[in-house]
C-alpha cells in the first residue's frame, strides 16, 4: 500500500478542503398557493409548475380516491 512521500502543510490542506463545505439550499415559493418549494421542482401542494397545471395536486387526489372509494361501494350493494 503507498505512503505519501512528503507531509502536506496545514494551508496545502486547507486550500483542498475549502470546496467541501456545504451550500444552503435555495428555495422558493409557489407563485399559486404561496407554498415553500425547491427549484425547478413541481409543487406537492397544488402541482403546478411554471404557471401549468402538472399534477393534480392533494384536493385532486383526495377527490379521485373518493370516487373509487363510492365505486366500491356501489359494486358491493348490488351483489
């Protein structure tokens, strides 16, 4: 297994290691629901994207499982 040849100095190590420090994340907020959002990602909340509808969004989803859930019902009463 190799060994250095030479010990680093402290500022050699230093300057390497200046790039690993962690950046804060950018954010930002849905221009429709006010929401906090990371960039160029669909909001969770209403699902839009750059002024489009995309997802449905939490309302749409609930709405489509109720229906399934009304579904089932209907199917069970008339067996």
């Amino acid at each position: 297994m190799p060994v250095p040849a030479f010990r680093n100095s402290r500022t050699r190590v230093r300057k390497r290691r200046s790039h690993h420090a962690l950046k804060k994340t950018d954010v930002s907020v849905c221009p429709n629901c006010q929401a906090v959002v990371l960039p160029h990602i669909t909001c969770a909340k209403c699902g839009q994207y750059k002024g489009r509808q995309v997802l449905g969004g939490i309302k749409e989803v609930e709405k489509t499982i109720e229906k399934k859930v009304v579904k089932k019902k209907k199917e069970t009463t008339k067996e």
